[in-house]
C-alpha cells in the first residue's frame, strides 16, 4: 500500500539569522516560531500524514525549510544543491533520511544548482523555476533525471520572488494559483487562478479536498472555500518573515511503498 509521509525538520535555534532576499529583514521570535512549526506537522498529521523528523541542523539557520533540500518524483530522490552556498550543509540529513524511507538517491552536481522550493509537480509535468537559486545546469540535470521516470520538464522564470513556490503552487485539479504581481509569466500554464493575497499562493494538498495554508491568506482561503475546497488554516508569520510558506516546511511523499 502506498504510504503518505512528510519529512519535516526542527527549526535551528540560529532561524532568526535565515537568509532573506526579496523582502526587508523583520525580528524572528524563535520561540513562537517552535509553536507554530509543531502546530504545521500536527496538522499534516490530523490529515492523515505520517511525519518523518529530518535529523535537526543546529548549525544551519534555513534547514527548517526542507523541502529547498530534495525533490521527490515517483520513487526517486534528486538531492539538490542549494544556489546559496550557506545552505549546502542542510543537505546530508535529509538525504539519510530519504535513502532510510527506501528512496532511490540522486544528486544534483557541480556546476548545477537547484533548490527544492524552485520545483512544482502538477502530475507529470515539473515546473522548474530559473531564476535566483537554480541555474541553467541544475535544470538540465533535474531533466536528465527526471525525465526518464515519465516526467515533463518546463522551465519557467523566476525573477521576483525567491523561488517559484514562493509565487505559485497548484490546486488539486492542476490549476496554478498565485498572486499576479509576484509571477513572471502567468500564460505559461495551462490554468491560472489569480489570488487575491501574496501568501495565498501557496497550498499543501492534503487529500480529500483540503488544503493546508497560511492564516495569512483568509480572503484566499475563502475564494478557494467557495470553489468546493476546504482549507485548513496554519499560523506561520515567523517563517514569513524568511520568505517561507506551507510548501516549504515540508517534503510530502506520495507514491513511496511501504
């Protein structure tokens, strides 16, 4: 039987020193930021999501976030390589953690660089956002090895936010949603649903209709409420201030087979 499972990591004491880009530096309460990530995986968890802890990086300010650590298609782990040098140590534990749960375990090499929060699956087709973090060889190099496992590759800009799932994820039905003013080039998907909140962009599928996103997002939530989905809201404002979202906090694993 398939089993869903979320890796997830414990925020480092350090996150107040995360990395920020496209935003102004705001103060991180560490502390509330601890009581908002464990509310995140009760959440997954009352969904219906076994989460799986990443060994903790202390040392590393942004290793909450994940999912910029690997990409997951199918049964394969593609262990990225992330564009700030800062955050390539983040890497190691969750590629034991991922070969532990039965993942086949690939790597994105030198020149390439790739983050996991730059990767959008929409069924077959994998969005890939080029822009700050992911250059040119590390989306060749995800086509390379994903291309093979039936995936379609689609490289699309990424020049105003700091990854493509800081603009856009997708509803259940494959439709693209995001907020205009952060997405480079809307026409490049199919369907795309303007939002109207910058944070209402983003939305973890936990099955069976609902939706895990940001109290941010409350007009969002109810757009979405009133198109037959049903979001499940989660206070994460110290990770917004890092130019995090529900995507990022965790790395969902779908077809894996226990």
């Amino acid at each position: 039987m398939p089993s869903q499972k979320a890796l997830i990591r414990r925020p480092s004491p350090r996150l107040a020193e995360g990395l920020v880009t496209h935003i102004e530096r705001e103060k991180v309460d560490v502390d509330l930021a601890v009581e908002q990530w464990e509310a995140y995986a009760e959440a997954l968890r009352t969904h219906g999501w076994e989460t799986v802890e990443v060994d903790p990086a202390d040392d590393c300010p942004d290793s909450v976030f994940v999912e910029d650590a690997v990409v997951v298609f199918r049964n394969v782990a593609l262990i990225s390589r992330p564009g700030a040098e800062s955050r390539r140590a983040e890497t190691a534990g969750v590629e034991e953690a991922v070969a532990r749960l039965g993942c086949s375990v690939n790597w994105i090499w030198e020149p390439g660089t790739l983050d996991g929060g730059d990767v959008l699956k929409v069924g077959d087709t994998v969005y890939v956002g080029r822009g700050g973090r992911t250059n040119a060889a590390g989306v060749q190099q995800l086509r390379a090895a994903l291309e093979p496992l039936g995936a379609r590759v689609v490289a699309v800009p990424v020049n105003k936010v700091l990854h493509l799932k800081s603009a856009v994820t997708a509803l259940p039905d494959g439709t693209v949603i995001g907020h205009e003013s952060l997405v480079d080039t809307p026409s490049l998907f199919p369907r795309f649903l303007p939002v109207p909140e910058e944070s209402g962009g983003h939305v973890v599928l936990l099955g069976g209709g609902k939706l895990l996103m940001a109290a941010s997002a409350p007009k969002t939530a109810e757009l979405l409420a009133g198109l037959g989905h049903d979001p499940v809201l989660v206070d994460i404002s110290e990770f917004e201030k890092l130019e995090g979202c529900v995507t990022c906090l965790s790395v969902r694993l779908r077809e894996l087979y226990v």
